[in-house]
C-alpha cells in the first residue's frame, strides 16, 4: 500500500487472511481508514493502523515434552532424565540405550496461533543443515553415543528466538575407558599367556626332544647290542654244528659203553642247551616287539621241572653243592609253552649254580588257589634291595657280579625271563638278602582262562615232547640209514652218483659235510660265494649246498644269481645259516632256495633232505617221459625252466608232422644254444633233446591211436613226423614194449573191459 503523503510502501502479510487472494477480487477501502480484501472465502477486513503501526517482537519457543524409545517422559525428583520440566531444562542426559527420542516444541505466541507457523530445527552434531516442518515436534532414531545441541526457530524468526537443548548421550558399559582399560589388561594377559604357553609347549617339546633323542639313543645302543649278539651267535653256531656233528658220529659207534654213551648224550644235550642259549639271544627281540607265539599245552609241571632239575645233577656233584627237588603234590597239570618256559628255569638255575659256591640250591613246586608256585632257593651271595627293582632290567648286571661270577652274563637273561613269565600272565618276584642267599619264585594260572582272549597263544593239538628229552632209539639211528633208501637212477637204469658242490667259509665244517655227503654222492667244495659260483658254472653240479654269511659273496647272492641263470637255475639249493629267524628263511626263501636249514643242524636231516631234492627232480623226470607236459606238475621248478618246456612243446607241436625239424630248428624257435639246451634238458627231464622230442612225438603218436582207431598206423607216424613206418613202429616198441597195432587193440581191450 501507497502513502501519497510520506511517500512510502507498506505491505500485509498473508497471515491476516484467511484465504488466498484471487486475481481480479476488489478491495474496498472505507470512510473510516478500514480496508476490506476479497479472497476465495470471502471478505477480510483490516484497519489501516495494522499497515501504520511497528512489529511486536515474537514470543520466544520453548520445549515442551520429550519422548524417549517411544515414551512419554514426565519430570520428577526421582528421575535421571528430567528433574524439572522440559521448558526449563538445559541439558539432558541419556543412556546409550536411550537414543531414539522426539522433542516437541512450541511458540508463546498467541495472538498468530490461528495462523500456520513454520519452525525450522538442527541437531548440532548430527543435522548438517535447517530441516523446516510444520508440525512441532523433532524425531531422531538410532542416535550415537555423544554430545548434541538441538536449536529450533521460527522460519522467519532472528537467533534471538532461537530455543537450545543440550543432549548427551553416554557411552554403552563396553566402550567406556575403563572398559577399554580392561580390555588392554586382558588382551595383554591373552598374549602373555599364549607368549607363556608357547613358550612351556617349546620347553615340553625339548624336554620330549630330548627324551625321544636319550630313549632313541638307548634303543640304538640295545640295537647294536642284539646286532653285536647274533653276528656272535653266528660264529657260536658254526663250532656248534661241528660239535653236534662230531657228538652224532660218535653216538652211532658200534658196541660203545652204556657209561661213555651216556657221557656223550650229555655232551650232546650240553650242546643243545648251549644252541637254546643261542637261540635266546636271538628270540629276545620278538618278545620285546611283541611279536611272539606261545604255543600252549596242557603238561605235568612237576615232571617238567625234573627233566630241567636233572640237566644240573652232575654239575652240582661236581661243585659239592646239595641239591634237592620237593613238591606237595606228584602230579600238577598246567597250561605253559614249554619250549619258552624252558628258558626261564634253565636261566633261573644257571644264575644260581653261577653264584653259589657252596651250600644248597632247591627247586619247590605247590599250589597256591588256582596259582602253581615254582620257587627256586640259593644259599649264594645275595643281591641287595638297591638292586631289586632293576635286577630285570635289559642289559643291567649287578656291580661287581661280572668279578665274582665264574661266567659274566649279558644282561638280557632275567629281562627275557620276566617277558616270557608275564607273557604267561604269570609273575616273578625275587626275596634276597646279602651273603644269605635269593629265592625267585615264578607264579604261573593253572586254567587256560587267561589264554583264551590272548591273541599271541596258539593252543597245540596235542601234547610234545620236552625238548630236553631224546630216547636213545632214536639216538642210535645211523646217518648210513638213507643208503638203504632206493638209489638213484640215470635215463639208461643204471646207478649214478649225482653231485653235489658244497659251499661253506668254515674248513672244519665242510670237512664234516664232504664226510657226510661222500658216501653217496661226488663233493665238489668251494670257500666263499664267489667260488661256489664259479665251480657251479664249470661242472653243473646236481645239488648246491652253501652257507648263507661268507666273504666277498655271501650265499643269498649267490643263490639269487644262479636261479636268475638260465644255464644254472634247475639246481635246486640248500642255505645254510645261524640267522634262523623268519626274516632271514623269508629272504632266502624268496631269492629262489629250494630248503633252508639252521646251525646247528641234524646231519640226518640235511642229508634226507638233500636226497629228497634229488629224488623229486627224478621223479619229475620220470613223469615227463610217461606223460603229456601239460598234465605233469612242474611248480616244484623254477620259472625260467617252465617257460623253456612250453616253449618246446609249442614248437614240437607246431612241427609235428615235419620230418625235418630238428635240434638247430629248436633252438631257434626258443631262442637258446645248443649245448645250453643240451645241459638243460638232461637236468630236468633226464633226456636228450633229441629223445625228448621223439618221446613226444611217440607220446603224441599213443594218444592218437587211442582217440582215432580208424585212422591206419602208417598215417598216425606221417602225422607225428615219423619218414617211414618200419622206423614208427620200432621207436614206438622200443618205448613201449608193444608195436603200434597191438598198443591200439590193447586199448580197444581196456575200453571194452571198463564198458
């Protein structure tokens, strides 16, 4: 609006009407200064002094309630949000769960509250900007913790009439400082004690280390001990056989004293305890490992432990000691192996009579409730308690027994025979006192209960014979028993003396076995592996005996390189050796020997077994010369053999009826020599090759004439590859005894007999 006398503008604002103004509405002004404005509901009226008079300052806004997480909060002295009302609070303080809040507020002015107020509001530390609304309130959701300002203002209000509410939210329990502090301390606490246990775990690892490394170290050292152990049996076993050979040939004299005999059956039995002796050496290690059978029975114990009381009868005349055997009962069965068992007594025993030099030595068996005691009493040096506990320890011997003992023992005896006793689930103790004399005492089950689920027992068929025990008829069977065995025949009937090349380092043994085996076949004798092969390329010999340990080429080798030899591998071997453990019968087995024999062994069996060698070799021979090669049995030899007379059959087949073929032809056809296939087939079949293939031919000529009786005899021998049949038919008596004509109606005859 125009004042035309002060020549000024002045304006109303839309808050004094009602409605819009409409273009083209009129306004009116009247006599008394009123001004009436037409807009869309109808007429405002407005006086002129509105336009002529100054701005009243606005009222100023206030805060007027809040709510927190959807709640009104309402002002007491008891609250922790609001202690007086909102309009008169300055700050306010809220958890930091408390962070969706609505504030609402309003303006004092009421002579413009019909009129649409516009606030405009910003939360310092959150809101970048003046967020404008209508309606008075403010909702902030999911605030964070901290420090905030909320300023409201009308739209078109100055900062004077600015309302301010200073909010802070705290900080949740966990991300407080002293939280934080706690959480430094444990994760400090978490490094040290994982820094700690890393540090104990590589100091366990050492310490293990270390223990693993000593315990390795030990068993390295029982290793090489064992190792030390059978290299010296080995050289044990060698002057033991020739000891047991000796001993034999004396106990087959003719008219020798009943008390001289009976010497030398002592010496003998001497000897086989020192074998046993040998043979725990060598054992000791399957009991330690676990790998061990237990071969049980059911025997006299009582009866077993005299047969072990009488081995030391003379030894204990000898030294003057009294030596006395008691039982409660005659008779006590008992579930034991004896062989095993047998070590445990005769160790026992020995350590006895080993430190008694005078006194008594007793042996006592009773039964204890379903135990059987077997205590064994000495009046010797004693052992003191300091000892007791390690007195079954390997290799421990006690200090100063090796001066004070006639014999120094190895330590490995009472370790063996608490193994062997606890394997019986059974138990030892020992009760000494110094100068006084030990009594060890063996507690062994009488039932079989405790063997039933035990995985390492076999329970034997029937009861054997102690092996202490020999009667003299077999004592006093002679080596010269197998010359009444049938001799041996060559291809032409008549007796052969075959050979045999013996291989042996030791000269007084192979001296006993040139001896033995003399009488029956032509000794060839050889030192050493190298030799032995060398002497069987040179004269072929029937049957190789050799020992297993000699220098520059121990036996395994030379066994292997001759069955890997096709001039060489039909000889059928025997290794002898002092390693008779089922590794080493394994190795040897597998490098092509025919028979493996262990130190020290009977005479009477190598030469049994020798001549068994050779008689099955004849055998096949024989049954090669009567029957087709397909239906003969030839797994007994070796497979480079069997591969040479396949192939030969294959070609005699294949040339049948060739008239031609001959030697050359078949040594071509399956690729040999001919003094190689000459040598070859006179070991496995006993023949020439000539005569081998016109044994086939005729064999192969018989089969035809009994499967084809129609077929005339002059065309059977042109298919068979015989010239003419006159020569048919006198090779085919000659093998025979029949000419073909009477061969084929003596099978007709059969035939019809059978019907």
């Amino acid at each position: 609006m125009f004042d035309t006398d002060k020549k000024t503008f002045a304006s109303i604002k839309q808050d004094y009407l009602k409605a819009p103004i409409i273009y083209g509405c009129g306004i009116c002004i009247s006599k008394e200064n009123i001004i009436y404005v037409g807009d869309t509901k109808g007429i405002t009226r407005v006086e002129e002094s509105d336009f002529l008079s100054p701005l009243q300052h606005k009222q100023p806004i206030y805060f007027s309630n809040i709510n927190v997480n959807n709640a009104i909060i309402h002002p007491s002295e008891e609250g922790k949000i609001l202690k007086k009302s909102l309009a008169f609070t300055d700050r306010i303080d809220l958890a930091s769960s408390q962070n969706n809040i609505i504030i609402e507020f309003a303006s004092s002015d009421y002579i413009n509250r019909h009129v649409q107020q516009i606030f405009e509001y910003k939360l310092e530390g959150f809101d970048k900007t003046w967020i404008s609304t209508t309606v008075p309130f403010a909702r902030y959701t999911n605030l964070s913790p901290g420090n905030y300002t909320l300023c409201v203002r009308m739209a078109d209000g100055d900062a004077q009439d600015m309302a301010v509410l200073n909010i802070c939210i705290s900080l949740p329990w966990y991300n407080t400082w002293y939280a934080w502090v706690l959480y430094i301390i444990i994760f400090i606490t978490i490094v040290w004690m994982i820094i700690r246990y890393r540090k104990e775990k590589n100091d366990l690892f050492l310490s293990l280390e270390k223990e693993r490394f000593e315990k390795q170290h030990i068993e390295e050292l029982n290793h090489e001990k064992l190792v030390f152990f059978t290299n010296v049996s080995h050289e044990f076993r060698t002057p033991l056989t020739l000891i047991i050979s000796h001993i034999e040939s004396l106990l087959q004299m003719p008219n020798l004293q009943p008390m001289v005999y009976n010497r030398v059956l002592k010496l003998k039995r001497s000897a086989q305890y020192m074998n046993n002796l040998i043979s725990e050496l060598l054992d000791f290690r399957k009991f330690t490992q676990n790998k061990y059978t237990l071969n049980m029975s059911q025997k006299d114990i009582c009866l077993f432990m005299k047969e072990i009381f009488y081995v030391f009868s003379d030894y204990a005349h000898s030294k003057g000691l009294k030596y006395e055997f008691f039982s409660n009962q005659e008779v006590i069965l008992c579930w034991f192996d004896s062989k095993q068992l047998e070590k445990v007594f005769l160790n026992l025993l020995s350590n006895a009579f080993k430190y008694t030099e005078r006194g008594s030595i007793e042996i006592k068996i009773c039964v204890e409730g379903e135990n059987v005691a077997i205590s064994i009493h000495d009046t010797g040096k004693g052992i003191t308690m300091g000892d007791f506990n390690r007195i079954f320890d390997r290799f421990y011997q006690i200090e100063g027994s090796s001066e004070s003992a006639t014999s120094p023992g190895t330590g490995i005896g009472l370790a063996l025979t608490k193994s062997i006793v606890e394997k019986h689930h059974g138990e030892i103790c020992l009760d000494s006192q110094l100068g006084k004399g030990s009594v060890f005492t063996v507690k062994l089950p009488l039932g079989d209960a405790r063997y039933i689920h035990d995985e390492h027992v076999h329970f034997a068929d029937r009861e054997k014979e102690s092996d202490l025990k020999e009667t003299d008829e077999d004592s006093r069977v002679g080596i010269c028993a197998v010359a009444n065995e049938e001799s041996f025949q060559s291809e032409e009937g008549e007796s052969k003396k075959y050979t045999v090349l013996v291989v042996e380092d030791n000269d007084e043994l192979i001296q006993v076995l040139c001896e033995l085996f003399s009488p029956f076949y032509q000794v060839i004798m050889a030192s050493n592996g190298k030799e032995g092969l060398d002497k069987a390329y040179e004269y072929k010999p029937d049957l190789i005996i050799s020992d297993i340990m000699m220098p520059e080429m121990s036996g395994t080798e030379m066994c292997l390189k001759i069955k890997n030899n096709i001039d060489l591998c039909h000889i059928p071997i025997i290794l002898l050796t002092a390693l008779n453990s089922v590794e080493q019968n394994i190795e040897g087995l597998n490098r092509g020997a025919d028979d493996y024999i262990s130190k020290p062994f009977n005479p009477r069996i190598l030469l049994a077994r020798a001549n068994n060698l050779v008689r099955n070799r004849l055998l096949i021979h024989n049954q090669i010369r009567k029957n087709p090669i397909t239906e003969v049995d030839l797994t007994s030899i070796n497979l480079l053999d069997q591969e040479i007379l396949k192939k030969t059959s294959e070609a005699i087949e294949a040339h049948m009826d060739d008239t031609e073929f001959d030697i050359p032809e078949l040594c071509k056809e399956i690729g040999v020599g001919r003094s190689v296939l000459y040598s070859k087939f006179k070991a496995l079949t006993g023949m020439t090759p000539n005569n081998f293939i016109l044994n086939y031919r005729l064999k192969f000529a018989a089969t035809m004439l009994q499967k084809y009786p129609d077929i005339p005899v002059s065309e059977v021998g042109d298919k068979c590859g015989f010239s003419s049949p006159v020569y048919f038919s006198r090779c085919f008596k000659n093998q025979y005894g029949v000419t073909p004509q009477n061969y084929r109606k003596s099978s007709r005859n059969k035939e019809a007999v059978s019907k």
